[in-house]
C-alpha cells in the first residue's frame, strides 16, 4: 500500500477561497464551522493513503503545522482538547489529594480530569477587562498557602473567550514557589499574549481545543503543547495506551485511546493556513458589534487589554439591567424567538452544585460576568445581515 504525506494547503491558494461563505438563511448559530473549502482535497489524499488511525502521516504533519502556527517546539494532537488537559494534569504529575487551582469563571472541562483523577480544585477570581485570573490574586493565594505548607500542584489559568490571560505575570508568581503553569487555551488558537507570543508560550504546558465551534476546527479534536520534550514524550505515550516499545503488547502502567485520528488531522490541515484570516475575520465581527452597539447605555463588551491580541472566537456582551433596560436573559430569549442563537457566559465553576464544597478566593468578578455577559453569534461566516439580525434584536430589547 503505497502512502502519500499529506502537505498543508499552500497560502497561495487561498485567496479563492476567503472570504469565508455567507451564511444568511434559517437559524444562526452561535460560532458554527467554517470550512476553507480544502478540506475534500486534503480528506481524499488521507483516505487515499490507507491511514485512518492516529498514526500515519496526517497526524504527524498536523502536529508539525500545529507546531508552526504556535511557535511551540513541538505539539501532540489528541481526541478532544480535554483529553490535552488530562494528559497535562498527569505528566505534571497530579495525584489524588493534590490542590489544583482554576479561574472560577471557566468551562467544567478546564478542572473535570483532575477532579476525575482524585485533586481537589480551589477556584481564583477574575481581574480585569478580559474577566481572565487575576494575577495579584493568585500570588497572595501562593503565598497564604506556602505558609500553610500547601501549595498547589499545578494553576490552571484560561484564555478566556480567546483573550489570553497575563500569562507573563501568572508564571511569575508560580515559578517564587516552583509550581508548574498548565494554560488552558482551549479556545485562544491565534490570540497573543502580553510578549507577543501565541497564547499558552510561557506555560510549562498549554491545551488546545479544534471542537466544532472553534476558530480552527476538526470537528473533534485538540492538542497538548510545549517546550520540554521529556514531558511531551511522556504525554505521547500515555496517548497511545501507554505501551512500551517491545514487539509484544507491554505496559508499565495505563494510558488513554487519546490520539487524534487521520481523518480528523487532515480537516485541521486545511484549516491551519487560514488561521489569521479568520482571527481578522472574528475581530471584524467584535468591531462591528462595538460599532453598532456601543452607544447604548448599560451595554458594554469584554474589553482587550492594552497588552495582548485576543482572537475574539466569541463575543461577550455585559448587560446592566437597571440602564439597559432588560437583563442578558430578556435578551436571549428575543434573540431565540428570531432565531438567533446565543449563550450565557460561563456559570462560574464555584456555583455549580458539582462543586459546592470547594474554596473559591473571590468570585464576585465571576459571577458578575455570568449574571450580565451574553454570548453573541460570531462564527467566522457570519455575513453583515446575520449581524444586522442580531443587532437589530439587541438595540430593539434596550430602554427606550
């Protein structure tokens, strides 16, 4: 059987197929795949060379563009980008009873695999125009818990809503009392941090996600990335069922089915050389929206800090009710009746009942973005009607 390596689409062919195809009729979504309209190419060269597994040239190449769109040394595709986190929560070295520390204002996955693994989460606030960790915070948490003899494993900070976290600043107060940084940068493909690096640079480990709602999509899939080639090493293996390199099925210990299949690896690879265009293309929807609604009072948006580039995957309106004239939840519902999806942010981790016993330093912020951020519909196909209809639904809910 003869294999063909599957090369990334060249950026010469990609002025036929950006802009990104309108979408303008029936129910709009919330951030729905774009396709670049090379993925049957490159889909058919994979399916043509017999490999469908995790293994194989697909994969490998993936990780090699992966790699180079991140500035990474090296990365390692998985299943899902919760399976990322999971495999950094292990190399890392988490074990039951560990203290694993999270923002509050996240997704379940962010802390779920540690959980899962027997840790035991304590949630930070958030700081700051992007509602990302607050880095002041966690450094009096450092420092409380050093004298208490109970530093945490490892902090988790999240990029959130694809605006990087101040990393830079994150790192700095865990590396005074050695504690390892693994970034959730789930949904941040793209963005830039305060150094100008991608998201997750700087972190011992960071995660990505290729859902089917993100910037870059494989339908399924993320990706565990770094700078030290022993901890991804290890990672890799625990990915392929932690089987040692014998001629027989040997195993010191157990791993995990995480590697990312051929099929999928091959979307991504026709996904990856439009990655700017479709930063460029979110964060035209974002000022579109500023533009549009940003006169009204009591409304106003998760702002980009003066540092950093945030790849706007979504948008995030905060509505004041006693000015705007109707709360986030109002607006929702009139969004649904004209068929326009949208979604409240993140109900900080600290409220939900799976946690209810947990410690949570703050989380005033947290909720505050939970009562009042509305999730707008941002997909990179959006076409100006699409936004016309979300807009026109949101300035007719404002006080009159």
């Amino acid at each position: 059987m003869s294999v063909h390596i599957v090369e990334p689409p060249q950026p010469s062919r990609l002025g036929a197929v950006l802009p990104f195809p309108a979408r303008t009729v029936g129910r709009l979504h919330l951030s729905p795949p774009a396709l670049s309209g090379l993925e049957l190419d490159s889909l058919r060269a994979t399916l043509e060379s017999g490999w469908l597994a995790p293994a194989g040239p697909a994969p490998a190449a993936f990780e090699e563009a992966l790699a180079e769109a991140t500035g990474f040394p090296a990365a390692l595709a998985t299943a899902s980008g919760t399976a990322a986190l999971h495999l950094g929560y292990r190399v890392l070295g988490v074990e039951p009873g560990d203290e694993v520390w999270v923002p509050s204002a996240t997704f379940v996955a962010t802390v779920a695999p540690a959980v899962q693994m027997g840790a035991v989460p304590r949630f930070l606030d958030a700081n700051g125009p992007g509602f990302t960790l607050d880095p002041g915070l966690l450094a009096e948490e450092l420092a409380r818990a050093a004298r208490r003899g109970r530093l945490p494993r490892v902090v988790v900070p999240v990029d959130l809503y694809g605006q990087c976290c101040d990393l830079d600043a994150i790192v700095a107060a865990c590396d005074r009392w050695g504690v390892p940084v693994l970034c959730d940068s789930a949904a941040a493909m793209g963005a830039l941090g305060r150094s100008g690096q991608h998201a997750g640079r700087g972190a011992r480990l960071a995660a990505f996600s290729f859902n089917g709602n993100k910037i870059v999509t494989t339908g399924g899939g993320g990706a565990l990335a770094g700078d030290d080639p022993a901890l991804l090493a290890r990672a890799r293996a625990l990915a392929g069922q932690a089987r040692e390199p014998a001629a027989h099925y040997q195993h010191e210990t157990t791993g995990y089915a995480y590697g990312l299949s051929s099929v999928l690896a091959a979307v991504g690879l026709a996904q990856l050389p439009t990655l700017a265009a479709r930063v460029a293309r979110r964060r035209e929807i974002h000022a579109a929206y500023v533009a549009a609604l940003g006169d009204l009072p009591g409304l106003s948006f998760i702002a980009e800090p003066g540092w950093g580039r945030a790849n706007r995957w979504l948008t995030v309106a905060l509505f004041e009710p006693a000015v705007f004239g109707a709360d986030r939840e109002a607006v929702r519902r009139a969004l649904e009746a004209a068929e326009v999806e949208s979604r409240p942010a993140w109900k900080p981790l600290h409220l939900q009942p799976a946690f209810r016993d947990a410690p949570c330093a703050g989380g005033e912020a947290a909720a505050r973005l939970f009562e009042q951020g509305l999730c707008l519909p941002s997909g990179s196909g959006m076409s100006a009607a699409d936004q016309a209809r979300v807009i026109d639904v949101v300035r007719g809910c404002a006080r009159r």
